[in-house]
C-alpha cells in the first residue's frame, strides 16, 4: 500500500493493526454465536442457519463457471445492453447464465408496490439526508468493517477506487430514484449485476495471496451474513442517524424506505429467512451482526483515504477538514477513530451546533433568523457532496471482474 502519511502508517502499522487483529477475533466469535430468529424475517420461518456458513448457492457456480471459460468479455458485452428493468435479457449471454438471470431479476412474491412507492416519495424528499448518510456514514463505515474493507482492496475494484466509487453511487442513486422498480427504473438491473459481481469476488478473491494473507480464516469472502453487514451499514444505520438527527419520517415513509431495502436484499441474494421483517428485527440482528464487527485494518484506512482525496477533488481539498468533521458527527468518535479520520477542532463543535439547527430549518420547525451564518457553508459542502455522490452513479458500468486487483 503506498502514498500513506509517516502519521498514518505508524497509526496503521501500530494501534490499528493491533485493533484489527482483536476485531478479526472478535467479528469471528460474534457471528458463531448467531441467535437472531428467522421467525423475525419477511419468510416468517427458516433453518436458522448461521448466515456465516452461507453463500449463494445459485449464482455461485454459474459465475465461476464462466469465469473458468473465459466467457467474462462476452459476457459483459451482452450485459452494457442491458440497463432497465423491463428490457429483456440481452441476446449473446452465455445460456447458463442467461437461465440464472431470468430467475435472478424476479421481484419476490411480497413486493409491495404502494411501498416502494413510498421509499421513492421518502427520499425525494429527504435526499440530501440520505445522500449524506450513505456517503459520508456508510461509504466510510464500510471502511471499518474489516472484512468488506479487505475485499475491496484486494479484489479488481481496489485498484481503481474512483470507478469503484461511482459503482457504490449506482446502487445508491438507484435504491432512491422514484423509478427504481417500475419497468422503466433500473434497480433491478443494478442489484442482479451487483450479485453477479459478488459471486465473481468469491471465486476470485480465494485466489489473492493479499487476501489470504489477511481474512482471518475466512476461505469465502461475502457470506450471506456479510451482504447483512453492508445493509445494515446503509438501511438501518441511515434510519438510526435520521432519528438522531430527529428529522420528522411518517411510519409510511419509514415502512417504505425498509421496503425498498428489503427488495433489494432479496435481489441481491440474500435468502429471505435473513431479511428482517421490521425495524424493531432490523435493529435487534444489526446489534449482532454489525456493531461488534466494526475494526480498524491498514487496508481500511488507506481506503479512507482515497476516498476523502476524491472527495477534495471538489475544490482542491478545501472542505476535506468540514468533511472529516461531518463524518466524525455522522459516524462518532469511536469510527472516526478507527478509520483514521483526522480530528478537527474548528469544524466539529460548529458542526455539532450548527446542523442539528439546519435540520429543523429545513422541516419548518425554526425560522431562518435561527440559524447562524456559517451553517449555510456547512450545508453548501454537504449539498455539494451529495450532487456528486448521485451523480457518480449516472451511466457506470457494472461489469463482472475476471481477475483480483493486480500486485
């Protein structure tokens, strides 16, 4: 890993490779201890087997199939023709894949149209919250979460991070786009492509001595339990931080924005005995599946890095201090720490008073003359940020990796 500070080598190499041992042990020890009920979930019942020991037992051998036949060009040719959600299946696809997809882009059964239309309203509304929340807490969260970190870095998306940006933004911008599962939308494009490339990385990533080097054990990477990682990480935490934040969200809106998250989860692969039911369920499995998993790894760090470098890019790394004191208030101290975010003296008490006073201004509950002065340039950052965070996502291609990232 290059281009790290002296300060944050020594904190990587130091403190936090000592954290990210202990976290590897303790993430390890969590998930063996899986109590969370499926009688919780959308299914109503299940095994009730540990999602640590579960994959995807459907895209799995398809994709490695056609990665041992060389058929990845070909196939992602076919699949840049293939971008809403009611276009058929585009022709020259290889036939075992073009079988698993038919099936794969299904809605479930418990889709709920007036829902998802919820979700959409929601967030046409709340955008500039939830793009926040999605950029600034759960982009960098994903960097302390050892595992997800270690499989970006080490799988071909590390290698380029702005592209692998602008692949996350994707999702984000289509899990909120007020067509996101209608016929015109492309969400169901964007989650089955995303679950081809997840079964891609857990053929490939096996193969990566930087990997296997550093995985803590794990011989495949992306478990049914890790896929709920990352959505708690996004779902459950920017519904959390929208109550802290005491932004008003009607139960409607609240049922759809779960919803919508829900389908996806689905669609992703995600069996549905692990997708819960309700946020009282989502909350309780997230306590146990993503809170005690949180770490600090040097590859996570590095990761942070370039993603607030990309960030600066905006105006020439002007905001980067407000946005490192705008994701420490979104994250904590305790995340912030872990990912090595540098700590801000300025920004982080303005922050701390100024956006709360923000918030209420933009729901109708304070007049403007309340709010001082230097919170509009707080917010102008944030706006900033989350036009560039959905924009990110406009046109990218998702495509199937057919190696790791390169030495």
């Amino acid at each position: 890993m290059e281009d790290f500070s002296r300060r944050r080598m020594l904190f990587a190499s130091g403190a936090l490779g000592a954290f990210g041992v202990l976290g590897a042990a303790s993430s390890a020890r969590a998930r063996s201890l899986w109590t969370w009920s499926p009688n919780g979930s959308v299914a109503g019942r299940g095994a009730g087997l540990d999602p640590e020991w579960v994959w995807d037992e459907e895209a799995d051998p398809v994709l490695a199939a056609v990665i041992e036949r060389g058929d990845v060009p070909k196939a992602n040719e076919a699949l840049r023709k293939w971008t809403r959600n009611d276009q058929p299946l585009p022709s020259g696809l290889p036939a075992d894949l073009r079988d698993f997809m038919e099936e794969a882009r299904r809605l479930p059964s418990w889709a709920d149209e007036k829902k998802l239309a919820a979700a959409a309203q929601f967030t046409k509304k709340k955008g500039i919250y939830t793009g926040a929340l999605y950029g600034l807490g759960s982009g960098l969260m994903s960097t302390a979460i050892p595992r997800e970190a270690r499989a970006v870095y080490y799988s071909k998306g590390g290698a380029d991070m702005k592209d692998r940006i602008a692949k996350t933004a994707q999702l984000g911008y289509d899990v909120g786009d007020l067509d996101a599962y209608q016929p015109q939308g492309g969400m169901v494009v964007t989650a089955v492509k995303t679950r081809l490339v997840h079964a891609a990385v857990r053929h490939l990533l096996p193969q990566s001595p930087g990997w296997s080097r550093t995985n803590g054990g794990q011989a495949i990477p992306i478990s049914q339990a890790d896929i709920m990682v990352t959505w708690h990480s996004l779902s459950t935490f920017v519904m959390s931080k929208l109550k802290d934040w005491r932004v008003p969200v009607s139960a409607a809106e609240a049922d759809g924005f779960l919803h919508v998250w829900q389908v996806t989860a689905h669609l992703l692969g995600v069996q549905d005995e692990y997708i819960p039911a309700s946020w009282d369920e989502a909350h309780a499995q997230s306590r146990q599946v993503l809170d005690p998993v949180l770490a600090s790894t040097p590859e996570g760090v590095e990761l942070t890095d370039v993603l607030l470098d990309i960030v600066a890019e905006l105006d020439a790394g002007l905001t980067r201090p407000l946005i490192n004191a705008f994701s420490r208030y979104t994250l904590g101290d305790r995340t912030g720490d872990l990912i090595g975010l540098d700590r801000e003296p300025f920004w982080q008490p303005l922050i701390g008073a100024a956006w709360p006073l923000l918030v209420a201004f933009r729901e109708g509950l304070i007049p403007r003359p309340l709010v001082p002065e230097a919170a509009w340039t707080v917010e102008e950052a944030i706006r900033r940020f989350v036009l560039l965070f959905l924009s990110a996502g406009r046109g990218i291609r998702l495509e199937i990796p057919d190696t790791n990232r390169p030495a």
